[in-house]
C-alpha cells in the first residue's frame, strides 16, 4: 500500500493514498486508531448491544434499536448499493476493512476497553451505514408527534402545536455563506456551526482525504467513509443545516396473537400477517431482556410486546421511514461529493441524498452558488406530519414519489438556522428566527468579509428571545423594593448572555423560576405524569423542557390567562430577589458532554468549563430552563471554508481529534472552542508532521 500518514499541529490525521479505495481504508484504519473506544460504543449501538458492556441502562437504548431494526436496515440498504452502485458499495466496505486494521491498535491505547472487559469486535461492510443509521433515526424528531398527540388528549386539539419549537432532543445548525461580492477577496465564505448533543470524544472528526483523483478537507462523522456534511476540496466547499423536514411517520396499530403465537396487524385491507421473531438483549450485571420485534406492512413496531395468549389483542405505534421502505440510504452520494470540482457537480450529487433532509449551501471558485435542499420527504396526507395516524384507515400511504425539493438563489449571502424559510414546506415545527436575523444582521453589517471576521459571529451572544419576558418583567406592576430593584437591573441589562455577565445569570434565574411556575400551572395537569411511551422517547415528553422552549409564546398566548402569567412573572421576581443573588450565567451554565463511560473525576463541579451563550442564540448552548442550567447540547464543531485560499480556513471541534484519554490531542481544542477561535487548516504538505510506521 502507498497510504502515508500525516498530522498537523492538533494532531488532525492528513491522509494520502494512491486512489479511492485505498484512501477508504486508511479513513477507517486511522479513525480506529485515533477512536477505537468511540467506533466501537457506535457499532454496539447500531446493533442493539451496549447494554452487555455498559449495564442496564443502555438497555433502553438498544430494545429500541432492535425494534427499529437498525442493522437489518442497513443489511438492505447495503444489498441495495452493492446492485446499483458496486463501487461505491466496495469504497465503504474498505473503510470496514481499515476499521478493522485499526481496531486492536486503538483498542490497546484507550483504557475503556478494560475497564468494560469488551474486546474489539468486527465491522461489517454494512457497518457504516448501521452507525449512520443510529446517529440520525431521531434526528427528525419524530417523537414529537407523540408530544402532540399528548397534548391533545391532556390540553386539547386546538394547542397540539402550541410548543412548537426547535425541540429539546433534536439537532439544529447555523450555516451561512457569504457570495465573492461581499468579501475582501472576491470569492465566497461558507461557515456555520452543527449544534448537537455534545459527546466526548466529539461527534465530528476533522481530517484531509488526498488521492491523485481529490484532495478534500473536512468533517467526519467517525464511523462513516468520506465527509457526508461539511467539506472543501479546494475549488468547491459545501455545508449543511438540519431542514426540520418532516419525513417520518407513526402508525396506531391494532394488533392480535394468531393460534400459532404468530401476529397479525389490522390495514386498510383487513388482517394481514405481521413479521414476528424475539431476540434477547443481554445486560452486564442484569439478567438479560427478551423482546419480540413486530413489524407490519407500515413497519417496525416500537412500543412493547404483546400478550402471548392466542386470540390476545393489543394497539402499538409503529414507525415507517425512508431507507426500511426503499433500501435506499443515500451512500453513493459520498464519494461523488469527494470528487466535486464545482457547485454544479454538489447540486447532481445531492440528488441522490436521502436522510437526514438538509438544507446546503455551497460555492465553488468560479462564482458558482448553491442554496438547496437534499433529501428524501415522502409525500402523504397532512394528518401524517402531525400525530400517530391509524394504520387502519385508508389514505396514509406514501406516493410513490417524494417532494420535490426547495431551492433557492443567493443573493449576496444566504443564511440558514432551522427556521421556517426554504424548507417550510416540508416540516411542521421549526426553530425560531432568530439565529436566523442575527446572522443576517451581522453579515448585513459589512462588504469586506474575510475569514477571521466571519469567525466572530459564531461568539454572538445576542439574546434575542429574552424579548417578551423581558416586556413581561417591565409590566409586572407594583414589586417589593428588592424585586424592584432587580427589574431595574434586568430592564438595563444589554441582552448579550455572556459568561461572565451577573445581569445573564440574573435573567436566566429569573426565566427558570417563571418556567417552573407556569409548568406547574393547573392548565397542565393533563401533561404531566408518566409518559405511556419507551424510555428513549422521554426527552421529548417531559412538560417542564416543552415549556421552557415555548416560554415566547406561552407569555402572549396559550392557555394560561394573562392574568395568571403576570402573576406568576411577578412571584418569580420576588422569589429570585429574595434568595441567594444570582451567580454569573458562566457558573452554572456549564458543559455537560455525554460519555458512554464517565470519568468518576467528570462528577466534580468545576470539571467542564463554564459556557456563554444561550439557546436562541447564534453561540447556540442549550439548557433546560427552570431545571438545570447545564448545556448537553451546543456547536460540534465550527468552521469557515475560504474559497480564495483554503489555507485561510478554520475549524474546530469541542475536544480534539484523538478519543483517547491523556493524549495531547485529546482536548487541546478546548480552550480555542471556548474563545470562539478556529485552528488553522493546514494543507501545505511540507508543514505537516510524517507519521512513521
């Protein structure tokens, strides 16, 4: 083999190879070595089987892995490839095959493989698209349509859409692109930032993929061949934002035990068999959980089993999405992205995306511009986006074929946040525009950007959404002397949620305090209570988030009465200015990552730093108001893609580029994430350090 290996000053792996396939498999074969623990936590979850190594609280996690059969999926979406497109198809499978080259090496260096007894395991050609899978299944949030369909029942029809919101446990982006116009150099700035659950080691990897075919600097998802989201080749770079397109459905199902312990699901068209078998999930230090995996002519069914006794009958929920109904995932698109030399070659290549829907942005070095969205959204009846529909009745099929996709011109710059805009027709719940202003406003404010100037709107910490609270605390009428006094502070207060900021950490207690006491509020007696959902669904379902998310609107409207509202705005001044004062928003706004096996040391209070930022701002750290200040979800990463010189570009991620704990790249990126920085994009051969061996 002719794979060489280099590193830049943060340890990013450089790779060269002498064609696709080869640079597949040293993708796979250096990400197993950087990441072995992380690659093989992922893998496990694809298939249903963390909780054999991480105890019984995965167990959740993988019955509903299992039930939604995300690696049969993959198997299908795998076969499908190999027909249509065999050499992509062979690309992915000697990414596995580098995997496991990598595996025994990455697994001797990271100390979590003891600690659990789990020895390194095998990746499968289907492997890659089973941790695709896994990663984005509930990026749609289609859990919200049970949310709903709570709300209905506990609240009312005419609020199901009351706390519509960019949602508590799916992900969301900034993305922006600046046309050559607008620039000191005449030529475009792709940037943005991914907001996900932050995870430790991080979900994006930065790496460069040269062959003599391409020569491609970008983010990874570690598990997963080529650079699916964010990239830039050196004449053309490409980033994407979740659409917040609705293409997932839920289906009531009526189910029934056959004489022969099979099942049967109630359709359209009467009874008809259903797929039954049970598989068990075993569980460290538990005894091991059986479960039946049901799947009907609409799909997997995820709620529990049903009785065993023939003739028994019961209802569940099962979930139709696009790759189990067509085999398709949408991997050819990757190496053809690898390969793209202009927009127009990113446009045709994204034609065949399929999930998760994204709206993109590109520009190329001749002048070309790209603002569209990619995916795969079936077209069905309305009442399918909303709530669980019953897989009974007629009229809740899919069209045979999906919608057409938005797109539009840039003129010259082009934003996108999630919110109601290109993607609007495709999605019911979007996220607040505001994110969405800001960067229009900061980009508006200049026609000379350059790279390290764009950088700095990724720090904006305007705070956008404290409008109407803000309004209400002004109107509260007549206050104690102290809550007065604390009014006064919050009125002058700019807005700006900053670390730092005593008046941020005064907003943000005052927020929690109106948060809980309008979530404890009569109107909502029929919401709380245990969800009659799996675990892994809560997020989703819990009151006290949902009305965190909705406080803009619950304030002006909703079901609670004014009246009350101001009430409950003038007790939460008086409660906040007769306890403790407040501390910096930085002290208990804290980074909160998820690790599949928490360092003890994790636990300690000054552990993760503090962090600025807020939810609806372009500095997107997400907490839980009224519950825990923690943000467990902010910026993956960052990046600036400089169409001029790629060497002018930025990138970085929360951590660093290796998974192994006591490595110096470990987290040597966290104190540049912190300020709002980038790391350099190094591409200059000469400047890089040769691995050896």
């Amino acid at each position: 083999m002719s794979i060489e290996v280099y590193r830049d000053a943060y340890g990013v792996p450089h790779l060269r190879a002498a064609d696709p396939a080869e640079l597949a498999f040293a993708q796979g074969r250096v990400t197993a070595r950087d990441r072995a623990w992380q690659l093989e936590v992922e893998r496990h979850r694809a298939q249903g089987t963390t909780a054999a190594f991480l105890g019984a609280g995965e167990t959740g996690w993988d019955v509903f892995a299992r039930r939604v059969r995300l690696a049969d999926t993959a198997r299908r979406c795998l076969a499908r490839l190999e027909e249509t497109d065999p050499q992509t198809a062979d690309w992915v499978r000697a990414y596995a095959d580098g995997v496991n080259d990598g595996l025994a090496e990455g697994a001797r260096r990271a100390p979590e493989f003891a600690a659990t007894g789990l020895a390194p395991g095998r990746w499968e050609a289907w492997t890659p698209l089973a941790v695709w899978l896994s990663t984005h299944i509930l990026f749609a949030g289609f859990p919200t349509k049970l949310w709903r369909d709570r709300v209905a029942t506990g609240l009312g029809e005419e609020w199901t859409e009351l706390f519509a919101a960019d949602g508590p446990a799916t992900a969301g982006s900034n993305g922006w692109l600046v046309a050559g116009e607008r620039t000191a150099s005449g030529a475009a700035l792709v940037a943005g930032d991914p907001h996900r659950f932050i995870e430790a080691p991080g979900v994006y990897q930065q790496i460069r993929l040269a062959c003599p075919a391409y020569d491609v600097v970008g983010l990874a998802v570690p598990g997963v061949p080529g650079l699916a989201h964010f990239g830039h080749t050196g004449r053309v770079a490409w980033a994407i934002t979740n659409a917040m397109a609705d293409y997932q459905d839920l289906y009531r199902e009526r189910l029934r035990r056959t004489a022969d312990g099979g099942v049967e699901a109630l359709g359209p068209d009467g009874w008809r068999p259903a797929a039954a078998h049970t598989e068990t999930v075993e569980v460290a230090g538990g005894a091991p959980v059986t479960v039946e995996l049901v799947e009907t002519a609409r799909g997997p069914v995820l709620t529990d089993d049903g009785p065993a006794e023939p003739g028994a009958a019961w209802e569940g929920l099962s979930l139709r999405y696009v790759p189990r109904v067509t085999g398709l995932l949408g991997f050819e698109v990757l190496p053809r992205l690898l390969a793209a030399r202009t927009v127009a070659d990113v446009d045709t290549a994204l034609d065949a995306w399929v999930e998760p829907v994204n709206v993109v942005l590109a520009a190329d070095t001749e002048g070309g511009l790209l603002h569209r969205v990619a995916g795969h959204v079936p077209v069905r009846d309305r009442a399918n986006s909303l709530r669980p529909v019953p897989a009974w009745e007629p009229g809740h099929d899919w069209a045979a074929k999906p919608a057409p996709l938005p797109r539009a011109e840039v003129r010259g710059r082009a934003v996108m946040a999630n919110a109601r805009g290109l993607a609007a027709p495709l999605g019911v719940e979007f996220a607040p525009a505001h994110r969405a202003d800001r960067i229009a406003e900061l980009l508006d404010a200049s026609d000379a950007w350059t790279p390290e100037a764009t950088a700095a709107v990724h720090r904006d910490t305007d705070n956008r959404a404290a409008a109407r609270l803000l309004a209400a605390v002004e109107a509260a009428g007549e206050l104690s002397p102290a809550a007065a006094e604390l009014r006064g502070r919050l009125l002058a207060w700019d807005r700006r949620m900053e670390a730092d900021s005593a008046d941020a950490g005064l907003y943000a207690a005052v927020r929690g305090a109106v948060v809980r006491r309008l979530a404890g509020h009569e109107v909502f007696a029929g919401l709380r209570g245990p969800a009659p959902h799996p675990e892994v669904f809560h997020p989703w379902l819990y009151l006290g988030p949902r009305v965190g998310l909705a406080l803009e609107t619950l304030l002006v409207a909703g079901p609670v009465p004014a009246a009350d509202v101001a009430r409950t705005v003038r007790e939460a001044l008086e409660e906040t200015a007769a306890g403790e004062p407040p501390a910096v928003w930085g002290a208990t706004h804290r980074l909160a990552p998820w690790q599949a096996l928490p360092d003890p040391a994790d636990a300690a209070a000054d552990r993760w730093p503090g962090l600025g930022g807020d939810h609806d701002c372009v500095l997107s750290t997400s907490s839980a108001p009224g519950y825990t200040d923690l943000s467990a979800r902010a910026s993956a990463a960052r990046y600036v893609w400089d169409l001029a010189d790629r060497e002018r570009s930025g990138w970085i991620v929360p951590f660093g580029a290796s998974g192994v704990a006591g490595d110096p790249h470990h987290e040597d990126q966290l104190p540049l994430w912190l300020r709002g920085e980038l790391a350099p994009v190094t591409t200059d051969w000469n400047r890089l350090t040769k691995e050896q061996g």
